[in-house]
C-alpha cells in the first residue's frame, strides 16, 4: 500500500470513527429525549437540540466520508463510455471542479457564516452558534483533502489501477453469486418436481 492509501485509510478510519461516535451519542440522546418526554412528561429542549445540531454534523462529516470513499451518487452513463487518456483528463477535471466549489463554498462559505454567527447563542444550549456551523469548514477540508488525493492518484495512474482491481473484483463476486443463485434455482425446482 502506497503513502496515499495510507492516508486515505487514516482519514477514513478517523472520520468513520467520529461519525459512529456522533451516532451513538444521537442514539442515547434520542432514547432520553423519548422517555422524558413520554414516560415522565417533561420534554428536554436541551436533547432536541442536541439532536438537532447532531444530525446536521453527522450528515456533513457521513457526506465527506461517502465523498472520500468514492461511494456518493454519481450519473456516470456518459463518463463510462469515455476510456483512457480522455477518461482521466475528464475525471481530472470533475475533481477541480469539486476542489474549486468546495473550497468556495464549504471552507470560505463556511469561514465567513462562522465569523457572522458567533454572537448569536442556540435557545437551549447557550453556545455560539458558530461552533454549530465549524463542521461545514471541517467537512469541507476533508473534502478538499479526499479531491487532492483523488487527483494524484489520478495523475499517477494508481487510481485508474485500483479502479480496475476492484471491478474485476466485483465481476467475480458477481459470476460467484450467480453460479450460487443458479445451485439454489435447481435445488428448488428439484423439491418442487418432488412434491
């Protein structure tokens, strides 16, 4: 495994960590706020708002995750046709474009909302709602870090080399699936001719 794998790894099992992490605290916070609520009749303001802000970082730091591990949504019908060189140079250019709207958006968009929203306080929880909106920054430089590694690999064709490996992979998981689909197919029409 090259240094870039490496570091790929590292941030995935680090951010993949805070996300399991952020979940279970969700999950606590969530059973409390249900039982408080219906079991004692006092709702808590302080565990919706706990969730609330919880959800929102789970999903930004769950989306940088996906993002990272190249599993997001994509319409690829037109860019799988596209093979070598012109394959590359357009996945390429899609990664720029990812580095230049995240970095604007996300980690400057983000700077600046921060900056904006450090007066104002969260009803329940009494801190700065900047602190709330810091995981658009972070989100957004783990992002920019994923779409640098991407474009290395990219360059240096490891990228196009470990795409290759992982569907041949795939194609053979399939070919086993099926021969395991078919073995099942005949076993159950051989109990139905019995009956």
């Amino acid at each position: 495994m090259n240094g870039i794998e490496k570091i790929r790894k590292g941030m995935d099992r680090f951010l993949g960590g805070i996300c399991i992490l952020i979940f279970m605290l969700l999950t606590v916070i969530g059973t409390y706020q249900i039982v408080v609520r219906y079991m004692f009749n006092r709702p808590s303001t302080v565990s919706e708002e706990l969730l609330t802000y919880g959800f929102a970082w789970l999903a930004l730091l769950s989306a940088a995750l996906v993002f990272g591990k190249r599993e997001h949504m994509r319409m690829g019908f037109l860019a799988d046709k596209i093979k070598g060189n012109a394959r590359t140079a357009l996945e390429v250019i899609i990664e720029l474009l990812i580095l230049a709207f995240v970095s604007i958006v996300m980690i400057y968009g983000g700077i600046e909302i921060v900056k904006l929203t450090m007066s104002q306080q969260t009803a329940s929880l009494g801190i700065p709602m900047g602190i709330i909106y810091v995981v658009v920054i972070v989100s957004g430089i783990f992002t920019v870090l994923y779409s640098l590694l991407n474009i290395i690999q990219l360059v240096s064709g490891t990228k196009q080399k470990l795409a290759e490996e992982n569907f041949d992979k795939m194609q053979e998981r399939v070919q086993h699936l099926t021969k395991k689909e078919i073995e099942k197919g005949k076993k159950t029409l051989l109990e139905t001719e019995e009956l």
